[in-house]
C-alpha cells in the first residue's frame, strides 16, 4: 500500500496520485530543484527545529511515526499553529517561518531542502527560537 497525503491545508502539502500495479507503488513526493535530502529518526517525545531560516525552506515527509508540526511566522507574538502528522504527509516549511516538530511515537522522515546542508551554510541561514519546549 502507497502512503498518500490525508489532508490539504497551506502547510501540509497534498501528494499526487501514485501509480499502483501488481509490482507495488511509484509515489511522486517533489519535482522542484533541491540541494539536500536528509533522512531523520527521532525518538516518542523529541523536538526537533525550534528554529527558522532566513532564505532556505524544506519539505518534510513522514514515513513513519507521529509528529506535531508547529509554525508561525517570525515576529508574531501569537501561538503557534499546530499541524497533527501523520506516515504519508508532506508539510512544507518557507523562508522566515519559526517551526518546531514535537514526536509522539518512534518517528522516520525525509527532509528536503534547497540549500546545501553543510553545517557552515546551515547555520549562516539558521535562527534559533524557542517555540516551544518540554
């Protein structure tokens, strides 16, 4: 069975349909230029991200696991939004957007991102906030 995106909103980005035969599963996740892909495990309970970029973005998809995807814009004093993810969905991340993950399970994802994820070019792009915390 193909994983498929349950859910469309102006974060969680809404996947095409696979193609499906007798062999299994072809699941188109992106066909934008990217310069990394990055392949994460995180464990029930971990943060991850508390952070935003000034020029980068990245998508995010869900393999396995369970996540809260938080987001606001930089410079907003209110909550932040909160996305409930599931295996299957793509949330996508813009430039100047604070974001945080929270898991609440043993948790595999794929990020992609359009700039090289050397650390030196990371944290020249990196702002670190503290959107939410234990």
């Amino acid at each position: 069975m193909c994983l498929m995106s349950s859910e469309t909103n102006e974060i969680r980005i809404s996947l095409p349909s696979p193609f499906i035969d007798e062999r299994g599963c072809l699941q188109n996740l992106l066909d934008t230029p990217i310069s990394s892909v990055i392949y994460v495990t995180s464990t029930p309970g971990a943060i991850r991200a508390n952070h935003y970029h000034k020029d980068d973005w990245h998508y995010a998809y869900l393999i396995s696991g369970e996540m809260i995807y938080y987001h606001r814009n930089v410079g907003d004093n209110k909550p932040p939004e909160e996305v409930h993810v599931k295996p299957g969905d793509m949330i996508y991340t813009p430039p100047m957007v604070e974001h945080a993950m929270k898991f609440l399970a043993d948790s595999t994802f794929i990020a992609f991102g359009g700039r090289p994820r050397d650390q030196e070019s990371y944290e020249a792009d990196l702002v670190r906030v503290t959107l939410i915390s234990d």
